[in-house]
C-alpha cells in the first residue's frame, strides 16, 4: 500500500511495535500502546502504521508491568487502557488544540491510570504491589510531549545516532546525577532495577512532562528495560537507521536483546516521521531530556525513597554471552562528594577526641 500523502502539509507518522516474552520469563507483563487519537484507532493495521497526524495527534507508549503472577500483566493493561481512555475525554473531545492542553492532558490521564491500578491493588490482596513503569509519547504538530513514569525509555534517532530524551527514574540515575557513580558503573550494579516510583504502588506520582521538536527523518524509540537494558543505544540506532522497514527493524532490536540473553520481557514501539510540516534537522537543535514546564505548576520533584521491583532486566555484566566482560568491567569503588565529607568528619572526631585524652593526661599527671 502507498504510504498517505499530505497535501495540507502534514507530518507523515510510519509505526510498527512488537512485544516478546523473552528466554527466560514465563509469561509477559509488557504493554504497549499506539493510536491515532483523531480516529480513535489502535489497531496496527495499514491505516495505523502509515498516517497523516491531525490536529488532535498520535500515542505511543510502553508499559512494564511489575509485581508476579499476573499483577503486573494486569497493571500494564490497565495502564495503556486508562491512558488512551482518559485522552480521549479529556482531550479529543474537546474543543481545546493549545501545547498546553495536550501536556495537561497526558499527565491527567497518567495520575488517573495510577489511581486506578493502585485503587485495585488496594480492594483486591492477590495483587497487592503490583505497578507498572509507563512511557507514553503524544505527537502534537511538530513536538513530542512525554509523560514519564519509571524507567522505560525513550529515544530519537538522528543522522544514525540515538539520543535518550526520557530520564531513568531509578536509584542509579539519581546516584549519577549526584556523581556518586559513573553510567558504566550504572550498567553493571546489582542495584540496577531499583525504580523510584511506578503507577500503582503508591496512591499519588510526581509525572514529569517532557517535550521534544523533532524534525524531518526523525526515528522515536519506546522500549522497556528488557531491551534498553540488553542493547546499547549506538546498537539501536545502527539498526533504526539500517532498516526501512520498521516491522524489521522492532524485530531486530528484539532479536537482539534475545541474543543478548533475553532475561526479561522485551518491547519496541519504534514511529518514524516524515512530511512538509517537518523542518529539516540542523546543527543548532537541541536533543535530549527537556523538561515542559506546566503553567502554574512547580517542577516535579521525585520521591526519596525507593522500591525494587520483583522484575526487570539483571545487570548487563551478568548477562551478556561474553563473560570475560564480567571480570574487565568490575565496578571500581566510588569515592563521591558525600563519601568525602563523611571521611573528613570522621577523621575531625577522632582527632579530637585523641586531643581531649592527652589533654585530660596531662592535667592529672
């Protein structure tokens, strides 16, 4: 089928995703989620996979679902249903097009899917603690709004390189960002699937709100941990940018990942985008984590305690088919900035407590 033109000079969206259990998970607890918000479909037919946006945008998104059994299953169903739900109610139908709107409508629509998972959690005790990551990507124009939940991830693809523009909502991203820890270090901690917060554990989540220009030829990949953890991103965009075909391309990276060991359930939405209402890219673009700034709402600040997850990919250290990377890529210990201040404190102490004693020996004598 001929890919739709657009003669009002649209932005042309070509979309595939796939979704695979893994080698090693017995069922899977992944979700995803694409829609043409105008139409209300979301079924990947050829009308979805290749489509003009309109002015009321297209969904992608990923959720992980957490918690054993068939809890996190439910949870991210019940994610990726409530998300496109609430959209339609309190966006598509109504006579609001503004950047704005779209935003607050993404985030509403992400408080409400946590509400609900978090409401059945609560009534029903065989599904207590369960929860799900979610990533969820709104289309509007030219500009990609994110709601970001957890650590799924989202990156674009450009001149052949992937660039990550959600940030991990994990212990080991905020221990980066403080510097106590390096990105390889990161990718090789035992501590690796310690989220911050998921929809459902928690009556209320801090949704922060993302947005991203993209511009003609752009790729957008969502993906769960299960291939994020497994395939590097320069992997990722080698094989975006090599294949056309995005049905290849989602199996490919999911192939991948499998090779890779497959520890975990694997997901790709991968949305390529094209047309005249897209500029061409440009050295001056920026790319990468941008925060949207809600009107009249403070930046989002993330809860300071965090949970393990029951699932979610191992390190990669320990997973990869070369093991001799185990023992060449050894976390070196860290000696950050509070670890410092810790060791000259205790070193104050004790000086002055050895002070206090001669001094005392000295008087007596």
């Amino acid at each position: 089928m001929t890919a739709p033109r657009s003669p009002d000079g649209g932005v042309l969206v070509h979309v595939f995703a796939r979704t695979d259990v893994g080698r090693t998970r017995e069922h899977n607890e992944d979700a995803f989620l694409v829609a043409d918000l105008a139409s209300g479909n979301a079924a990947l037919d050829d009308r979805l996979e290749r489509h003009v946006a309109s002015d009321r945008g297209s969904l992608f998104m990923v959720a992980d679902g957490m918690g054993g059994a068939a809890a996190g299953e439910i949870a991210s169903a019940m994610a990726v249903e409530t998300v496109l739900e609430e959209l339609q109610s309190r966006w598509v139908s109504t006579d609001r097009r503004d950047p704005e709107s779209f935003a607050a409508a993404l985030k509403v629509a992400t408080d409400v899917a946590n509400a609900r998972i978090h409401k059945m959690a609560a009534e029903q005790p065989e599904y207590r603690g369960m929860g799900t990551t979610a990533t969820i990507a709104g289309l509007l124009g030219d500009t990609l709004y994110v709601a970001q939940v957890g650590d799924s991830r989202a990156y674009l693809v450009r001149d052949g390189k992937a660039r990550q523009i959600t940030k991990d909502q994990s212990l080991m991203q905020r221990l980066i960002d403080a510097g106590e820890i390096t990105e390889e270090e990161a990718e090789h901690s035992e501590r690796r699937n310690i989220i911050l917060q998921a929809l459902g554990p928690e009556p209320s989540i801090r949704t922060e709100i993302t947005h991203q220009q993209v511009r003609r030829g752009d790729t957008l990949v969502l993906c769960s941990d299960g291939l994020s953890g497994l395939v590097r991103p320069d992997e990722i965009a080698r094989i975006v940018s090599e294949e056309k075909d995005l049905k290849m391309a989602c199996k490919r990276l999911i192939d991948r990942a499998n090779q890779n060991g497959g520890p975990d359930n694997i997901t790709v939405v991968v949305a390529r985008f094209d047309g005249e209402a897209l500029s061409a890219a440009s050295a001056e673009d920026s790319v990468g984590h941008q925060v949207y700034s809600m009107p009249g709402e403070a930046t989002p600040t993330l809860p300071m305690e965090p949970f393990r997850r029951h699932t979610g990919t191992p390190p990669t250290g320990g997973d990869l088919n070369a093991g001799e990377m185990r023992a060449t890529r050894t976390p070196a210990p860290t000696h950050g900035p509070r670890r410092v201040f810790v060791l000259l404190l205790l070193i104050a102490v004790v000086g002055a407590a050895v002070w206090f004693l001669l001094e005392h020996l000295s008087i007596t004598r």
